[in-house]
C-alpha cells in the first residue's frame, strides 16, 4: 500500500489554509475597523461638488494636507480611495498586488470601444493572455533590436521639424507610428494618405475626447442616456460611440488583414503579430486567441502613439520655456557626439545631463496625472484603515508625488539636476511612476524609454515664443549640426529627392 502521510499532510495544510483565508475575510468585513479619513460626503452627490473633474488631482492634493496620505471619499455612489505617497502606492500596487491590480469596470468601455484594451482589462485570464502575447515582444532583452528602426525614425521626425516645424504634433506621431507598426505589424508607414495611420490617429482622438472627465461623469451617472437613439436632439455622444466602434475595428481588422496576406505569400518578415501567429500555430478557426492578437497588437500601437506622443509636447514646452537648459543639453552632446553626427544609443551612457532630461520630463508634467485606477479583488486593511473589496484606487502620480516637494523642492520648476550627484552621475532615481506599478506596470515600457530618449537625443535647438496656450505653440528651430551632418540626415532617411 502507498503511504498516505504526505497526501493527508498536503489535504490538512491545504483545508487549513483556506479556513484561515475564509476567517481573515470574515475578519477584515467585519472587524469594525474605520475607513480612511476623508471629506464628509454629500447625499447622492458624494464628494463630486469638491472636484474639478478636469482636474481632480488638484483636489486630492488639497485633501492631502488634512487628511493624510491615504483617503476615502465617494464620487457619486462610487467609493474611491486616493493615494497621494509614492511609499503607500509602492505597498499597495507593488507588495499587495494580488489585491490591487484589479481595474474598475464601465458602463462605457464596450460603447466607445476600449473594452478591447489591455489598460483597463479587468484582472483575469483575457488580460493575462494579452499581456503574454506583448510581454515576449517589449521585454528588456528584445529592445536593441529595434534601435535601427528607431533611429531612423527619428532622423526621419528630424528632417520633417526641419522642413515643417508647424506640424511638430504631427512629426512626433508618425515618429511612434513609424517604428512602432513596422514592430508589431512588419508595415511600413505610408509618407501620405495611410489608412492604417489614419486609422490608429482617429480612434485615439475619439476616444480621448468621447471619455473626457465631464462626458464620463454625465454618462455614468445617468447611464439611461446610452439607450436614447442616435437621432435625439443634443446626444452627440451617441454618434461618438458609432464612430469609436468602427474605427476600434478598423485598427484590429486593417493591419492584422494585412499581416494575413503577407504571411499567405511567405513575404513577411519577424514582427510581434507574424511571430505569435507561428508560435502558437493559430489558424482562423482559433478564435479567441487570434481575436486576442488583433486586440493587443492594435492597443500596443494606438496606445503608445498616443502616450508618446504627450511626452514629447512636454519635453518640446520644456525646452522652449527653459533655454539655458537646452543649452546644457546641446553642449554636452557637443562635446561627446560632436557636430558632424546624431547621436545613436551607444552614446547615451556618456550623456548624463541629457538622461536627466528625460527623467525630469516625466517629472515635470507627466501625461497620466492620475494613472491609470486599480480596484481592488477582496477587502484589505493597512495601516488599521479597512480597505473595501471592489473600491477603485486612484495613484495622485502628479501633484502628490512628482510634485512631492519634500523629494523635489520648487517642483514646477523643470530642473534636470535633480537627478544628478555633484559629480555630474545619475540618481538612482529612475522616475518609473508615470509606467504604472506591480502587474500592472506598463508592459511596453522599455521600448517607450528607448524611444523618448533618442528622439530628445535628435531634437534641434528651438527659440523662445511661447504663447499662454499649452496644446500649440510657436518656436523657431535652429540646427545644432553641421551642413555635412544634414546631408548624412538625408540620406540616412531616403529623403535627398525632397529638397
């Protein structure tokens, strides 16, 4: 006869470990423990009247000197907890994270097309699924590969400011687009009318406008409107949904069409869409697996168009608004790089004060003030706060954290020095927040990393200009390099017939 110890010791350990999950849930619901503190809630209204829902942070900043690091209110009917500590995001997002990494879910996702997308999939095997099928292609290892694709790219953006500076908020998205399709997709971005550009540009655009703070808001509250007719006076948002639905499809259907028939003809080259398609031996009968590759590969692009994109505004607002920084900047690739070439990525070790820019770009206005909410799978307690099961939890990443000013003293000043010893070496302070936290963290990360900081690395000098408007402004650009140092920028890019 088998000895049965080890199978009764393996069942009783496993029975034990249950009650004791049950009982510390039973515990947590019912320990009486208090809330976190927070402003007293309104009937029906919970704490909306306190926010500007534009711009929430500014709010939660305020409620931080009163009420701590940590806070409960309600917008609404929906409870929400508001972190304003890098420490208590790290415990909770990072430590926790078999509790935290859950999203809220809307009533809107499915409507305006992003229930398709990765960064608001609830937790669970769909998400899971999705973030393997990126994971193999934006993984650390993986990113040299793709420098030759980027630094083109951005020479690319380099002659089309050089030509066209107006258009600057153009040039940077087709800078992502033009790396970014040939990875997932093996497409080579069209100069003019692009379908699938176009595709990828008017989703991101919908969207962030159709699920604007204020629209979100109404539309929550008072979800009867979604069933109103397209045709009823006022309801434009109808009209937005129809148009988001289509166009979600087009940046799955467009592309992925497109890699089908290549792969049909043995003309494709390694890409994430082709090389999971092979690895996982799909066919078009594997429908929820292929469906899953049509849905990642379309986020992973539109998404980093559009984030990217932002950071650049930033950095470009930055440089404008501060010259003796730019200066640095140029002066020190001056003395590394010289003026007779751009500088690739083997020079970024030996440019510091350029890495700090970067950094301090993230930090100074970064694109996702609030992240991306977590929600939570069960109930928790920290710090002797009851945390409630499904409650959503929002990360104050820019004014409670970027803004710290215990970290970052004068923090709306854009200081790269911050992250820089005496010496002239980084920090070790990498400044990740903007990239999200435990599972949830930014799978394309790295690549976003890469990219930003050559297109920085490429960027002339720009003159002063500015308007009070933030979304557009004028500056006028002055070339850092030599004639012979454009010349290897035309040819580089296949452009010496444009001129």
């Amino acid at each position: 006869m088998l000895d049965d110890g080890p199978v009764l010791y393996l069942a009783t350990s496993a029975l034990a470990l249950a009650v004791l999950i049950c009982v510390r849930r039973y515990w947590v619901d019912h320990s009486g423990l208090p809330l976190p503190p927070g402003p007293t809630p309104l009937p029906l209204l919970g704490n909306i009247l306190s926010l500007d829902v534009t711009q929430p942070w500014l709010a939660f900043n305020t409620w931080r000197f009163t009420y701590g690091d940590i806070i409960y209110a309600r917008l609404f009917s929906k409870p929400v907890i508001v972190i304003n500590s890098e420490e208590v995001a790290k415990d909770l997002f990072e430590r926790r994270s078999h509790v935290y990494s859950d999203r809220p879910q809307s009533i809107l996702y499915e409507p305006f097309a992003v229930d398709f997308n990765i960064v608001f999939m609830p937790y669970g095997d769909r998400w899971r699924l999705h973030r393997r099928i990126l994971h193999q292609a934006f993984r650390q290892v993986e990113i040299p590969s793709y420098h030759a694709l980027q630094l083109r790219s951005a020479h690319k953006m380099l002659f089309s400011l050089l030509q066209n500076p107006d258009d600057y908020s153009s040039h940077f998205q087709m800078f992502i687009l033009s790396f970014m399709l040939p990875i997932v997709y093996d497409y080579e971005v069209k100069a003019k009318e692009d379908r699938i550009v176009d595709a990828m540009s008017r989703y991101v655009k919908m969207v962030g406008e159709s699920l604007a703070p204020g629209p979100t808001a109404l539309m929550e509250t008072f979800p009867c409107l979604l069933q109103l007719p397209s045709w009823f006076p006022g309801v434009t948002f109808k009209q937005a949904s129809v148009k988001c639905i289509q166009t979600g499809y087009d940046i799955q259907e467009l592309p992925f069409q497109y890699v089908r028939e290549r792969m049909s003809t043995g003309g494709m080259l390694p890409c994430l869409v082709a090389d999971t398609l092979n690895k996982m031996g799909l066919s078009e009968e594997d429908d929820d697996i292929t469906t899953a590759v049509k849905e990642a590969a379309s986020i992973a692009s539109a998404v980093a168009s559009d984030t990217s994109t932002s950071t650049l505004h930033v950095f470009l607002l930055a440089m404008v608004l501060n010259p003796e920084v730019q200066a640095k900047a140029h002066a020190e690739i001056n003395r590394v790089v010289g003026k007779d070439r751009l500088p690739d990525f083997d020079d970024r070790p030996s440019l510091p004060y350029l890495e700090a820019v970067l950094r301090e770009t993230l930090r100074w206005h970064p694109v996702a003030p609030l992240g991306i909410p977590h929600a939570t799978t069960t109930s928790d307690i920290y710090k002797g706060y009851f945390i409630p099961k499904g409650v959503v939890v929002f990360a104050n990443i820019f004014r409670a954290m970027t803004h710290d000013e215990k970290k970052y003293p004068n923090p709306g000043e854009f200081k790269p020095e911050r992250f820089l010893h005496e010496d002239g070496s980084l920090t070790s302070d990498t400044m990740p927040l903007g990239f999200g936290w435990g599972r949830r963290i930014c799978a394309g990360r790295h690549l976003a990393d890469a990219s930003l900081w050559i297109a920085i690395a490429s960027f002339p000098k720009f003159s002063a200009g500015i308007t009070s408007h933030p979304e557009k402004f004028p500056f006028r650009i002055v070339t850092r390099f030599s004639d012979a140092s454009v010349r290897t920028l035309m040819h580089s890019t296949g452009l010496e017939q444009s001129v």
